[in-house]
C-alpha cells in the first residue's frame, strides 16, 4: 500500500481535496483534525498544563485561542507542543494505516515536510494557492485576525518550499479542481 501525503499552506483547500480523492475511493488521515483530537484528551491537556501553565486555560478547560496565539507567538512554545504531538500523530497514523485496505491511502497534513511526516510518504502532492485566496478562505471559515492567520502562514513553509519537495502539485485558485485531482488519481493508479 503506497502512502500519498497531502499538504498545503493554511486555507489552502487540503480537505476539499482529500474530499474528491474519498469520492475516488481513497481514504485519507487528517493529522489536524487527529491533532485536535488528541489535544484535547485529559491525559495531554495534563501535559499541556505541565508545559505552559493556567494561561492556556479556561474555567479548567483548554482553550485553543489561547494556545494558538502563546505557540504561534513563542517559537519554544511551538516546538514544545509539535514534540508532545507530533509522535502520538504518528502512531494514530500507523494503527489507521494497518486497517485500510486500498492500494494506496492519504496522509494529510499541514505541516507534512516541517514536521518530518513526508518520511512516510511514498509520494507528496501540494495543494498552491495564493496568500490573498488563502486569507480570504480562513477568514470566512475560522475565528481568526488576518494578523493571527499571517503568524500562522509565516511559521509554514512557502508554495515554492513544498514544490520542490513534493512529486505532484495542484493550483488550487483555478475552476479545475477535480480534473487536477482525477488526473493524480490516475497517474498513481498506473504506478501502483
């Protein structure tokens, strides 16, 4: 089974591209909604506390806001939090991955290259859009200052970064989408 990676600056249309490739009939793994997930497990919001105090809290829960903008802020912080998340991603990806039962499946992830999780890719796809469309997307779909979003995309590597580490990409800004996608499918398809 081949392990295709998906990735893409923040509000660069990863999901809706997983999307199309499920329709396809190909599972995918979402590290950041896995993330999210485990975040919010009590054994982690235990380290979590452990790590970066009552400040990222709220009446006893842990409050993502808060946490966004001390790791989006605070290199030290960031790099503490990916080391806690980071392994437990990965070990929820291998589980999932031993019960699929395609020919090949879908890691996506944000960070795919920053976080090392290409090193279990076969193939990486990176889904180009440009930074205005990218701004546009995230503020219409999350509860986000444009300066909390460019803190954001300023921690991710650039289109041009991920391109010349990635084996296919997609423009993701063009009314094209799905035949850019079935046309990966395809080509994938061939090789496996």
């Amino acid at each position: 089974m081949k392990v295709l990676g998906v990735t893409g600056g923040l509000g660069s249309g990863k999901t809706t591209v997983c999307e199309i490739f499920k329709t396809l009939g190909v599972p995918y793994f979402s590290s950041d909604e896995v993330s999210k997930s485990i975040l919010f497990s009590l054994d982690i919001q235990k380290e979590v506390a452990n790590l970066f105090g009552d400040s990222v809290f709220e009446n006893g829960f842990l409050d993502r806001k808060k946490l966004a903008r001390l790791i989006f802020s605070d290199e030290s912080a960031l790099d503490m939090l990916n080391k806690l998340l980071h392994p437990k991603v990965a070990h929820s990806f291998n589980i999932w991955k031993d019960k699929q039962q395609s020919f090949f499946i879908i890691k996506e992830a944000a960070i795919l290259f920053e976080s090392g999780a290409y090193k279990s890719c076969d193939y990486v796809l990176n889904i180009c859009c440009s930074e205005q469309e990218r701004i546009r997307r995230v503020l219409l779909r999350d509860d986000r200052s444009e300066l909390e979003i460019k803190s954001i995309m300023a921690k991710q590597w650039t289109d041009i970064q991920r391109n010349k580490n990635s084996d296919f990409s997609i423009d993701n800004e063009v009314e094209k989408l799905i035949p850019q996608v079935k046309s990966i499918f395809n080509k994938l398809s061939k090789n496996i």
